[in-house]
C-alpha cells in the first residue's frame, strides 16, 4: 500500500521525509519518514540507523502538518 494510500485512509499528512514525533513509549522521539509498506509508515527515529514500521494513527504527531493534526 502507497503513501497516497495511507493519505486517503487514514487522513494523515504523511509524506516522504516528512517529520514526526512519536509518542508511544512514554517520551517525545523525532523521527523522519522514509517510506511506506503494508499499510505502515516506515519512520527513522533519531539516533537510529534502520526504519521501523509505525501505524499512520497511533501516537504519531505529523510536525509539517499547518493544521497541527495528532494522531
């Protein structure tokens, strides 16, 4: 499944490179998406080298997003 995929269903601003903060474990982490695969964004947090897959909604914060949206 696409970028433009998880856009349309999910009504996120996901876009290649675009940033994030993630919040699912408790504390901030930055990360930059890289890709999508399967339904999922394929984020690299900061300080690490390999992306991992997050789903589009679920405590993600899109930051280049002008209306503000938190999933």
């Amino acid at each position: 499944m696409s970028m433009d995929w998880i856009r349309k269903t999910y009504r996120v601003p996901a876009k290649r490179g675009g940033r994030v903060e993630y919040t699912g474990d408790g504390c901030a982490e930055m990360g930059t998406i890289r890709s999508a695969r399967g339904g999922r964004l394929m984020i690299q947090l900061e300080g690490v080298r390999h992306t991992m897959p997050f789903h589009p909604t679920w405590r993600l914060r899109y930051l280049d997003d002008p209306e503000g949206r938190a999933s």
